[in-house]
C-alpha cells in the first residue's frame, strides 16, 4: 500500500464520508419527530426524499465542470458551504415547505462531495482498497449518526441535531481549506476537464453495461435508505419496541455495514474469490439476511439488521472499484459521475415508495418490499457483467 492511502487529504476525506454518513443515520430517527412536528404523514414527508435527490443529481451532473473550472479544494469547499448552509436553515425550525426546498442544497452539498472525493480517491494508486475504506467511514457515521439522535431526542428537539452537523461541517471546511493547496487536483482531472468536448457523457450513457450499473446502484441505495430510514419506524410501530431499542436495532444495521465493508473484501482476497464471485454472494445474502429478518421475533431483529448491512457493505464501493471492468479508461471518471447521480434516483422514489406502501397497507410490508429490491439488485448486476464490454477481473 502506498504511504498515500494514510495522507492527511485521504485521512480528510476519510472524516468527510463519517460526516456523510452520520448525516445519512440520523434521518431516519428524526422522521418521526418530523412527522409529528410538522402534523404530516409517512408520504408527505417523503417529499423531502425527492427534493434532496434532486439537488444530489444535479451535483454528479455539474461536478465534472465544478472540478475542471475551480479544481479539487474549492469543489469541496463549494460542496461543504452549501450543506452548511443548509444545516443552519434547518435548525432554525423552518416552515414544511421550506424544509422541503432546502433538501435541494442539502442533496447538493452532500453530492458534489461524495462525487469530487471518490473521484479523487480513484486516481490514487490502490484505488480499491481506498475506495472501500472512504465507502466504510461512511458507515462509521451512520453508525454513529443514530446512536446521536436517538440520545439527543431524550433532552432535545430534532433540530438540536442539525445545529451538531453544522458544527462538524465548519470543522471539515476548516480541514480543506487548510491541508489541500489551491492547486491540488485528481490525476484525472484531464479526463473530467474533456468531457463536455469530446463527448464522454455521452458515451457513458450510450453504454448498457455502465447504465446497468447505474440501475444497480440506483435499486442498491433506495434499498439501503429505505431501511435506513423505516427500520426505526418498522421496529416502534410495527413490532411494539421501545424507541432506545429501536435505535440501537438501526445502528447495529450500520454497523453490519461498515463491518461488511472492512472484513469482506479481504476476507475473499485470502478465499481466492475474485470481485464478481464475491459481488454475487453478498448479493444473495442480502435476500437471505432479509428473509430471515422478516421471519424472526422482533426481539432478534437487530441482529437480523445487522446482517442485511453486513452483506449491503461491500455492493457499493466494489462496484465502483469494478468501473474499469465495464468502461474504458478515459470514460470511467465520467461514468463514476454518472453512477454517483443516477444512484440518488433511487435513494428517494424507493424509500418513498416504502414509506406509501407502509402508509396504505402497513408498516410490516417493509421487509418483503427490501425481498424484492434485494432481488432486483441481483437481476441488474448479472445483467451489467455480462455485457460485451464487461471484463473479467
């Protein structure tokens, strides 16, 4: 491993993924609150999954041109101010509507971070390994993010939470502002600076197997929200445990992520198992983890959570890792772009499509409607690899 992987801009970037995800883990326990503050239901609520997703799309649309124009420390520090911002309206309690818009800069913020930093760790030499570790600290967050809010809820309102993960954001603006100098780009910068000329996004979206990877990411991540965000809920009013419980139930659901994503892909690199076997067999224990989270007592629900994530862990990062597999070389910044974007669509019609079924039918129906995402993940990513243009790695 090169003495880069622990540098202080991968180490920084590392802290800005536990920022990611603890902002990612807290939503879910705070929906509640929302619900019974703003005096709207599971549907309405969800509006703010579509507009958050609106503003996350647009920042993997822009953030080729963010990067070619004003380089890799401004692009985050772009990225940063913008949720900061974003933060500080929450906090101050502001109308539903307002709530609903402010998504868009939320989305945004969090967006062009996520994108310009795994674009960035790509061009690093072991960029798997880097990836898959920015993708764990994620998981870190969310982890932690819950754990927050659930506490913070006893003695204070949601909006509490907001006024921390403002105070974190300036912490982490402070830290790009300082440790990346104004000329520090990505190696492939060159890549991300062509594209709107010679066509690449073009090419990109022209290319079956990287928009198959694209629909996979998009079903992973609505699938990953979507227990993120109403296994709180499904654990509260559905199975009758107390709010405490619930909230460690979510954690451990994170923490079976990051878990995932620390031990497995080594474990499979001392297996033998290549990327693709190791793709489909955590695949498969997605479905298998949540059918047996639907079939056991609510009481060992938190374990059976804590599996579903510990098999999600890896799907991530690893696709990314695999993008050289199923695009050229000067097209995979461009694709991972376009991945990162396409992948938000996902995070707010499916976890909102949960939300509806939940409101109309029940909020049992979650754990069958992740059955059926696990499965559909599993269909789309087959599909990807096989493509003509897929290799093996």
């Amino acid at each position: 491993m090169s003495h880069r992987a622990w540098s202080l801009p991968v180490v920084l970037s590392y802290g800005a993924f536990i920022l990611v995800g603890v902002s990612a883990g807290v939503g879910g326990v705070l929906l509640p609150a929302q619900i019974r503050d703003y005096d709207v239901d599971m549907v309405t609520i969800g509006l703010t999954f579509f507009t958050f997703s609106a503003g996350f799309f647009l920042a993997g649309a822009s953030v080729g041109a963010l990067l070619a124009r004003l380089g890799t420390r401004s692009a985050l520090l772009v990225g940063g101010a913008g949720y900061l911002v974003a933060t500080l309206i929450t906090a101050t309690r502001p109308s539903f509507v307002v709530l609903v818009v402010v998504q868009l800069l939320v989305g945004y913020g969090m967006g062009v971070l996520e994108s310009v930093l795994n674009v960035y760790l790509a061009s690093l030499p072991s960029a798997t390994v880097l990836l898959n570790r920015l993708h764990a600290f994620f998981g870190v967050g969310a982890l932690l993010g819950p754990l927050l809010a659930a506490r913070m809820l006893r003695s204070w309102p949601w909006t509490s939470v907001f006024l921390v993960l403002a105070a974190l954001t300036a912490v982490l603006l402070v830290g790009f502002a300082v440790v990346l100098p104004p000329n520090h780009e990505p190696a492939a910068r060159p890549a991300v600076r062509r594209s709107p000329r010679d066509g690449l996004l073009a090419q990109v979206l022209r290319s079956p197997a990287v928009m198959l990877a694209a629909g996979f990411l998009a079903v992973y991540v609505g699938l990953e929200v979507s227990v993120g965000n109403w296994a709180y809920t499904y654990l509260v009013e559905g199975q009758g445990r107390a709010a405490l419980a619930a909230g460690y139930a979510v954690s451990a659901y994170w923490l079976g992520l990051t878990v995932g994503r620390f031990v497995i892909s080594p474990l499979a690199v001392r297996l033998g198992l290549t990327p693709q076997r190791m793709m489909l067999g955590c695949l498969l224990g997605v479905v298998g983890a949540t059918a047996l989270t639907w079939a056991v007592p609510g009481s060992l629900a938190g374990a059976g959570f804590a599996l579903v994530g510990f098999f999600l862990g890896p799907l991530f990062p690893t696709a990314m890792a695999l993008m050289p597999d199923l695009a050229p070389a000067p097209l995979v910044p461009t694709a991972i772009g376009v991945l990162n974007a396409v992948s938000v669509v996902g995070g707010a019609g499916l976890p909102w499509l949960a939300g509806a079924i939940a409101q109309g039918v029940g909020i049992w129906t979650l754990l069958p409607f992740v059955v059926v995402l696990g499965v559909l993940q599993l269909v789309l990513w087959q599909a990807a690899v096989a493509q003509p243009s897929a290799t093996a790695r």
